[in-house]
C-alpha cells in the first residue's frame, strides 16, 4: 500500500527528478537533506510556534510525577518547594490531574493540603474532577467537591463532570456530586 504522497513522489513531474537522483545516489539525498536541515535550523520558526521556556524547578516536576504514581511518601521528601499547582508542559496536567485520574485519593488529600488548585484546567480544559469522574474514582470526586471543584465546569468538548459521570455510568460519583449540589442548595 502507498500513500497519496508516496504516489506523489513518482507521478509529479516536480518531484520525479529528484525522486531518480536520490534513487542513484544515497549520497546525493545525504548532501541536500543536510543543506535543508541546516536551513531550517537557521532559520527557526515563526514567533507564535515557539514554546516559552517554563523553568520549572526539579521539586515540582518530581512533585508532580510523585503524584500520578501514588507515592506519597516520595512526594514528602522531595527537597525544595515544589508547587503544587506547576503544569506540566504542553499538557498543563497539574499533580492535582494526574493523581486524580489514576484514583490516588490519598495523593489527592494532601496535595489539596499543600494549597492544589483544583479549577486548574489542562490543555483539554479538564478540571481534576473531570479525571477522577471519567475514570470512576468517588472517593477523589468527594474529597474534590468538598474543596470547591465545581461540576458544571465545561471542558473543550462541552463535556461537565457531571455528563462525564452520567456517560460513563459511574453512579458513585454522580450521587457525590448531587450529593454536594444538594448540601449547596440546602445553604441557599
């Protein structure tokens, strides 16, 4: 099976003559890759491709992977002062994300202890309860909707812990989160 661009490569008239050079000639495609490749090393990218450097201290980046493995212990050692809030590049997952969405609710308590954020949203625009609810953990969903996670937040998809809830037929976090809206309704 060929691809549309493979294809390309043997039917274009553009493309035919250097698809035979380099057919001939290892050499030859070596020579002009390396003349393109230092080009456009060179010449970089655009302004608004570039990622921002984000120095992030190793405390919080140990911090944080501590957190999506469970290890509690670890993550109280960790020297420095990690923030519990760092996101992680490209992702924007916090410690917060990551330990809800493996169901580490232990992991959850305490980095709601060192001051975790729990509207941060990743670069899906999922909260920490939108993880711990898609994966079923009620025990995360509880401690988190007692911290103030809000269940009528909107991801990307349009989606809310509670329709999130409700899709994967997690019943325990679906009655955690009525559960809460009703204690709300109740101090209105």
């Amino acid at each position: 099976m060929m691809l549309p661009t493979d294809l390309a490569l043997k039917t274009d008239p553009g493309f035919l003559p250097h698809v035979e050079k380099y057919a001939k000639s290892q050499d030859e495609f070596f020579k002009d890759f390396s003349v393109a490749f230092a080009k456009l090393i060179a010449l970089g990218c655009p302004d608004e491709a570039k990622v921002e450097s984000t120095e992030e201290s190793d405390a919080s980046r140990a911090f944080r992977e501590m957190a999506m493995h469970g290890n509690l212990i670890r993550m109280k050692e960790i020297e420095g002062s990690p923030d519990p809030n760092a996101p992680e590049v490209f992702t924007n997952r916090t410690a917060l994300h990551k330990a809800s969405y493996f169901g580490h609710d232990h992991v959850v308590e305490y980095v709601l202890g060192c001051g975790g954020n729990v509207s941060a949203t990743d670069v899906e625009g999922d909260t920490p309860l939108h993880d711990a609810v898609r994966l079923g953990h009620v025990k995360c969903t509880e401690l988190l909707l007692n911290a103030g996670a809000k269940s009528n937040v909107k991801n990307n998809k349009g989606e809310t812990p509670l329709s999130l809830a409700k899709a994967m037929e997690s019943q325990g976090c679906i009655d955690a989160i009525n559960k809460k809206k009703g204690l709300l309704g109740m101090c209105v």
